[in-house]
C-alpha cells in the first residue's frame, strides 16, 4: 500500500451505467494516496477495510466540488462532494461539513495541475438520466455554473498565475484561472520519478537521472521544480520532465503518453520490427490501447493492429479474453511472452520517449541566452521579422532562432512580454526558451519542431494521402494549444497554419502566439494593410478591430478549413477587400471535400456572426475529441 494522505468511511453512490439499474448508497472505505483514490469494500461490524472495489487516477480527475442536495435528503446524505474523472462523476457522501471541506481541499490540491481540468461543472446530481441543475439529458453535457474562482483550480498543467490581459484586449472569457495562494500549491514533500535524463545546465539546477527518485521541495514556479535528490543535493528541475511515484504506467517504456493512433502507427511502421508495441491512451478517455506491428498481417509492408483494453466489471485488465490481470504492467508482461489471440506477442518496445519534450526555457529563472552558446545549423526560412534558423544551443539542443531583422519590432516591448510568455507551457505550444537581447538585433530562440511549417507540411509534406481522423487529429492538438492560451487569457491574433509547426511525431504546436502586437510595419498591423491576416479574420476584427478569444476561435475554424483543404488559401478567389465586404455580409468559406458535415459543423460554430455564440476553445477541443472516438 502507498502512503496514504487522507482515509475514512464515506457513503458512496453507485455509478450505474443504465438508467434502469436503481442507484444504491454502500460504505466504503475510501483512501487518498499521492495518486489514486481508491475506495474498498467495509465490514462495518468489524470495523475492518476488505477488497479493492475501485480506483480513480488522480490525474484522470478534472473536478472536485460539492452537490447541492435535495431537500428531503436522508440526514447521512446531506455532506456530497463529487468527483469528476473520465467515467463521470463519483459521487461521496461525507459525515461532517468540515471532513468534507478537508477531502475536497486536499483533492483539489493533488489534482490542481491536471490537464482537463472543467472551467464549468454541474452543481447537482445526475439521476436516472437527468442532470438536476440543467434538465440536460446527456451524461458528458457541459457543465452548466462556472466554477468559483476561489475553489483553487488552475486549468491546464501548472498553470497557476494568470497573466496580465495585452491591452487593448477585449476580456470576453466568462472565465479567468484563479490565484493560487502560494502554500495552497502543489504539495511539496511530493515524491516523483525522472522519465527523462536532465543535465545541470547552471548552478541552481539539479541534475535529472532517469528512473531516479526525487523530493519536490518548491513548486512555486510551475514549470521549474526545485527537488531534492537521494544524495541530498538540492536545485531546479524541469516539471515535465518527472512523474508522481506511484503512476503505474508513467514509469514503463512502452507507455507513450498523449500519443494517437495516427503517431503510434508513424512510430511502428518506422521502427518497422515485426512484434514492435506500445501502449497509448485510447481515444475514449480513461482508457488505454495496444498498439502492435505485424508482418504476418497479409499486407507485404507489415501492418498495425489496435487493441483496447478492457476492463472486467471487477476491475481487471484484459486483451484477449480469460487472461486477467490485476494491472496493465501485468497484463503487458504476460502478452510480452504469450501472443494469446494477438497477431503477435509483444515483442519490441516502441517508445515515443526517444526524445525528451521541450522544457519552459532553458534554465530555471533564465530567460536572456548567451549567445555565444548559440551554433548555427541552416536557415529555415524567412519570415515577418527576417531570417529563422535551424541552431543548436550549448551544442546539444535544437533549437530555431528568429533573428529579428533591425526595425522590425518593438523590441523593448517584447523583451519585457517575452518573460511572460517563457512562463506559458504546453505540449501543443512551441515553447519559447529565451532571447538574446545584447546581440545588434536580438534573436528569439524557440523550441525546434524539424516537420517545420504546418502550412507547407499540409502541402507538400505528407507523404500519403491523410486520413480524415489524421486531419482531425491535427485540429485537435491545436484546439488544445489554443484552449490552455485561452486559459490564460492570452490572444493569439494570428492564428493560420502559417503560425503552426510540425514535430519529428507528427504533433501540431501552435507559435507566434502574441506576437503581431511587437510589429513594426503598418501592413501587417492595420486591417487594412496588405499583410493583415483578413482571411483569417472575423467581422468583428475586420470592422472595429475588436480581438478576442472569440476571434481567435474564427481563425481556428478557418485553419480547420486550411487543413480539410491541405493547405488551400481560404477565399481564394477574392481580394481582401472582398472578402471584408463579403464575410461582413455572411459569406462563409465552403465544406472541404474531405470534411464530413460534422467536421464542417464544428468549422461553421466558429464563423458565428456573433462572436459570444461562438464555442471556446475548452468546448471546441472536447468537441473535436468526441468526434474522433466516433470516426475511429
Ligand atoms: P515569422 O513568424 O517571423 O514571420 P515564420 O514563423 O514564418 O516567421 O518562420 C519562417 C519559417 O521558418 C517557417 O516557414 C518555418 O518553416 C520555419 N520555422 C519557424 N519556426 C520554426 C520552428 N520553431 N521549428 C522549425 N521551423 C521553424
Ligand atoms: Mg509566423
């Protein structure tokens, strides 16, 4: 058993799955560890805690709160909190208002960093198919209150300190991520696990051993831990870089995280070895598929398979029917020796862990690069602001480096919003690293994504003719990137293909987010220059420059559009001027060819007249989640 935070007998409902199946209440024993909370059978007679009978993830949770209960509750029911993880809500009923307020603090502190977390969630019960609060009548329907700004969320992972609003910024978001008392964040004394080698670059940083135990000692910057190691040596860390012990499937090479079906079969088919796997997340959240290559398949090229795991209504593991395991760890050392219904056993391990993710800047606090550590590779292109190269910083890390052209760019302003935009992270951002501001014109250094730009990529760069579900999982990741910005309140203003690169995976990050407010050149800035990005651009901005996340969100409809089209450019027969007369007047871009009516309905939510009844991108990316699990 890990250890324990929080333990107690708490009434818990039953999930049921049909609405006909009566909802029962039953003790349970439920204990809190650093990354489950897992509930066991009780014998109340002799106060003894028996069998496992279920166990949520920690960081499959993506809300805690409580429910409001009717008012002719029993009195034993009166304490609910849920908890809101992929399979629904877990409904709890504790014995006191303060034991409640104890749990729910403690949750929300665990989970604070979480990735999904809910910007909105239902203050009452789901009963016998009904939402109380909204009369909704889909399980997975969006929540219908806002949460509370105070109740300690952040959305997305470590994001904790919204950052100030860009002027002249419409602040349309219902919504904005609450502060976080500095003591209420992640708790330290947290035991964690390096996935990943990390060198001490400077002299506050920690070295990072893979596989390597380490105390997180300050996490008050989210994205630079400073940790302990088991020699007592203390410094910064790179937070994506550890896990939480205990994570059963973190620690496993095979398990490649935030990995689809589209990359887990590029990784395959590259390794191309016959009995290669790995294990992703399924596209149905919470679960989990084998991925396996296979020669023996009938196709000469070799073949992949997809396998889901399921689960046995006890909570065992299976792929092939009769062989269950208690965990997936066990279950995938049993299909390493036996094939047992599959293609193939497993055989190889193919792992998407080649290559360490990119870190928030460089350096713990480090944010001005010496440009001496800088080594020139080959130039990528040219862009807005001059020459962008392909470089290597210290000698070992790739990175691109846009050497902004003199009198390009406000660049003093910039300076001061890059430290900002260093703090922003996620796995569908390019990551800035830093700058170099003492060099005649200063470089901007960014991660190095080697597919390059997701415009020429959707042009020239596939190899094969894509899938629908490739494309759509393209929109997805840029749907994410663009909700954790969203998150933060943070205004792209020109989003397009153009702004997005394509990693080595084939995983679509989104850059230049912020960056047109640093412009020098008048075409570019006023809508009515030749390089404003009008296409992209919806009425409201066309006509009284109002930027919003509402605007961003018809741009990512229009970059949906771009990658349905491979890479067509929208409106292609009209000039700009046109097109503001024209879209001001209702004139939307067709359905792509590719599109199927639902694809194109998501496009078209974004085109709203009215920039309010548009969907966020939270709404969007859950949107294009929900019709991939349908199209795959
Ligand atoms: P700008 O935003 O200054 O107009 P771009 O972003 O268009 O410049 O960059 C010019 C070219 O450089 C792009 O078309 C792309 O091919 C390449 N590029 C830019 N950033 C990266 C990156 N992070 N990784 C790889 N290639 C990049
Ligand atoms: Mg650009």
């Amino acid at each position: 058993m890990c250890d324990s935070i929080l333990e107690d007998i708490f009434i818990k409902r039953s999930q049921q799955r049909r609405k006909t199946s009566p909802l029962n209440y039953k003790e349970r024993w439920f204990i809190l560890t650093w990354d489950k909370l897992c509930y066991y059978d009780y014998d109340a007679d002799k106060g003894k805690r028996k069998g496992l009978r279920g166990s949520v993830d920690l960081e499959k949770i993506k809300c805690v709160e409580t429910v409001q209960t009717e008012a002719n509750c029993p009195r034993e029911r009166i304490y609910a909190f849920q908890v809101i993880y992929d399979e629904g809500p877990l409904y709890i009923f504790a014995k006191t208002e303060e034991v409640r307020a104890q749990w729910i603090k403690k949750l929300k502190e665990l989970v604070q960093t979480n990735k999904d977390l809910m910007q909105k969630y239902h203050p009452c019960f789901w009963i016998d198919g009904t939402w109380l609060c909204c009369q909704q009548e889909v399980k997975q329907a969006m929540g219908c209150k806002v949460l509370n700004k105070q109740n300690g969320f952040a959305y997305g992972r470590g994001s904790y300190k919204p950052l100030p609003p860009t002027p002249s910024e419409e602040k349309s978001s219902p919504w904005s991520p609450p502060q976080v008392p500095e003591s209420d964040k992640h708790p330290s004394g947290m035991k964690v696990i390096a996935q990943y080698n990390h060198p001490a670059m400077m002299s506050q940083d920690l070295e990072l051993q893979k596989d390597e135990e380490y105390t997180v000692l300050d996490t008050s910057n989210p994205n630079w831990w400073k940790a302990r190691d088991k020699y007592g040596n203390e410094g910064y860390i790179p937070s994506n870089y550890v896990v939480t012990v205990g994570n059963g499937l973190d620690r496993h090479d095979w398990y490649c995280k935030n990995t689809n079906r589209s990359q887990a079969e590029k990784l395959l088919k590259t390794e191309n070895k016959d009995g290669g796997f790995m294990v992703r997340d399924s596209s149905k959240p919470g679960k989990y598929t084998v991925s396996l290559f296979t020669k023996g398949g009938g196709d000469s090229g070799g073949s992949c398979k997809h396998y889901n795991i399921c689960t046995t209504p006890n909570g065992m593991f299976y792929l092939a029917e009769k062989h269950n395991f208690n965990t997936i760890p066990e279950l995938i050392n049993y299909h390493q020796h036996n094939s047992a219904g599959m293609f193939s056993r497993l055989k190889y391990i193919v792992s998407n862990r080649a290559r360490p993710p990119s870190t928030a800047g460089l350096g713990y606090d480090m944010w001005e690069i010496d440009p001496s550590c800088l080594t020139f590779i080959r130039v990528l292109g040219t862009g807005q602001f001059g020459v962008v190269q392909h470089g290597k910083w210290n000698g070992q890390h790739d990175v691109a480096i846009k050497m902004i052209k003199p009198g390009a760019m406000s660049e003093d302003d910039f300076i001061e919003e890059a430290k900002v935009m260093m703090m922003l992270h996620h796995e569908n951002l390019v990551q800035l690293y830093g700058v170099c501001t003492k060099t005649s014109s200063i470089y901007i250094v960014t991660e190095f994504l080697s597919n390059g730009c997701l415009l020429t990529y959707l042009r020239e760069g596939l190899r094969q003719h894509p899938t629908s579900v490739q494309l759509l999982e393209m929109c997805k990741d840029v749907s994410e990137g663009m909700a954790y910005l969203e998150s933060k309140q943070y205004i792209h203003r020109d989003l397009a293909a153009r702004n997005c690169c394509v990693d080595g995976n084939g995983t679509v990050k989104v850059t230049d987010f912020g960056l047109s407010r640093y412009v020098l050149d008048d075409e570019y800035t006023s809508s009515a220059g030749s390089k404003f990005p009008v296409r992209w651009s919806p009425p409201e901005v066309l006509l009284y420059c109002r930027f919003s996340s509402k605007s961003d969100i018809w741009a990512y409809g229009v970059l949906m559009w771009e990658v349905y089209t491979l890479g067509k450019l929208p409106y292609e027969q009209l000039n700009n001027n046109d097109i503001v007369s024209q879209v001001s007047r209702g004139l939307r871009l067709y359905r792509p060819q590719m599109a199927c009516e639902k694809v194109h309905g998501i496009m078209a939510s974004c085109w709203l007249d009215k920039a309010d009844e548009r969907p966020t991108f939270q709404e969007l990316a859950f949107s294009v989640q929900d019709l991939l699990y349908e199209l795959q």
